[in-house]
C-alpha cells in the first residue's frame, strides 16, 4: 500500500526499525517537499518489499562501481517528472539512495546518497565516497554524495 509522504507533519510510518528513524523521516520528508515544490508532484513510497523491481534497478546501478548496500531496504518509490525517472530506496541505516535517470540520450544520470542526522558512514561507501554537509529545516544536517551513472539501465 502506498503512503504519501506528508513534509508538514513528518511522519516516521514505514522506518520505525531503523535506530534513525525520526531523522530518516525528516530525510524523506525533506525529499518530499523538494518534488513538490519543483515538479508539484506528490512523493509516495511504498513497502520495499511491494518494489522489488525498484530495489533491483537501483542495486543494479550500483553493481556498475562495484557497491553492494549491506542494509535493509525499508521503502522505495519510482516515478518519472520533466524527463527523468526517478528512484528512492530509503535504507534501516538511515541511508537514502536516489537514482536519477534522464530518459534522453545524453541527459544527466546519476546515483546520490543521503546519510540521515546521526547515521556513520556505511563501510561499503566510507572508502570510495566524501560527503559534503548541507542543512534541512526538516531532515536537520544531511551529508550527501554521488556518483555519475556511465552505463545504459
């Protein structure tokens, strides 16, 4: 069942078993509200075990350098605005990973990563990534990294 993610009232439905999960709901809400604003486009996320193709597509992507994400995936969405398809799995660890994926030849494509407030950096990214601070009224202080996509997914 799919749940919209509700960025004035932050929700922590769906990530209750991470040890982050107030900080992990500020991200997706944070995540919510950018989409909204930008596209007017309502952010949903469903049960990652109801999106396993989701969840496959994006670890796909990171088998391209190499990372195999030691976490839980809690919940996922997927959708496609202005042109590119988008990608969320959001992780028990507090991590979110977001693909995007210009549907043109040629448009940008590219695999982010979002540590919640408080959440180390996972093992598999601390040695291959830096991640640089930026604050959220909602998700508090997020570090975030990328990486460009090379390959056709």
């Amino acid at each position: 069942m799919s749940m919209v993610v509700d960025y004035e009232t932050v929700s922590t439905a769906g990530l209750e078993s991470s040890p982050y999960a107030a900080a992990l709901a500020g991200l997706r809400a944070n995540e919510a509200r950018y989409f909204r604003n930008k596209y007017a486009h309502e952010f949903t996320v469903v049960s990652a075990a109801d999106a396993p193709q989701t969840v496959d597509w994006v670890h796909s992507i990171l088998a391209e350098r190499d990372l195999v994400i030691a976490s839980k995936p809690l919940e996922a969405t997927e959708f496609v605005a202005d042109g590119t398809r988008f990608a969320y799995v959001f992780y028990e660890s507090g991590l979110s990973i977001n693909v995007m994926y210009g549907l043109e030849p040629g448009a940008k494509r590219a695999v982010g990563f979002k540590l919640c407030d408080g959440m180390p950096v996972p093992d598999e990214l601390a040695a291959k990534f830096k991640f640089a601070r930026q604050k959220s009224k909602l998700a508090g202080t997020i570090r975030g990294s990328f990486f460009v996509i090379k390959g056709e997914h």
